[in-house]
C-alpha cells in the first residue's frame, strides 16, 4: 500500500481492494478506547457527511491494530 500522509492520529494509505475499488485506510496510533468506546467514535465517524471527509466504510479493532 502507498502511504499518503502521516498525521497526529496515525498514517493514511491507499489500497486497492479485490474488486478494484480504491479505499483509504488508516492505521491508528496508540488509542486509549477500549473496544466499546472505540465503537461508538467509528458510529460518530461513520456518521459524518461532509465533502472533506472520506465515508468511512468499515473499521477493525484488535488489541494492537485498529484500522479505519
């Protein structure tokens, strides 16, 4: 993946999906959200609607992963 930019909540990626399609993921930095905190931001994130903000599509949670 091509990184696209590193910022204070973690690095921005382009990726290319199986079906071609191009997605963005970002990879978080050290988050202190437990899993059901962490939830309820990507609920808020998903949320948002604006033409400066990419539409979250799907997030992942582990202990030492979280990607959106």
């Amino acid at each position: 993946a091509e990184v696209l930019g590193k910022g204070t909540f973690g690095t921005a990626y382009k990726a290319i999906l199986e079906d071609a399609t191009g997605v963005v993921v970002k990879r978080l930095k050290e988050v202190a959200f437990g899993k059901k905190d962490f939830e309820q931001f990507m609920e808020i994130v998903g949320s948002l609607k604006h033409e400066n903000v990419v539409e979250l599509k799907a997030y992942y949670y582990s202990k030492d992963e979280k990607l959106m």
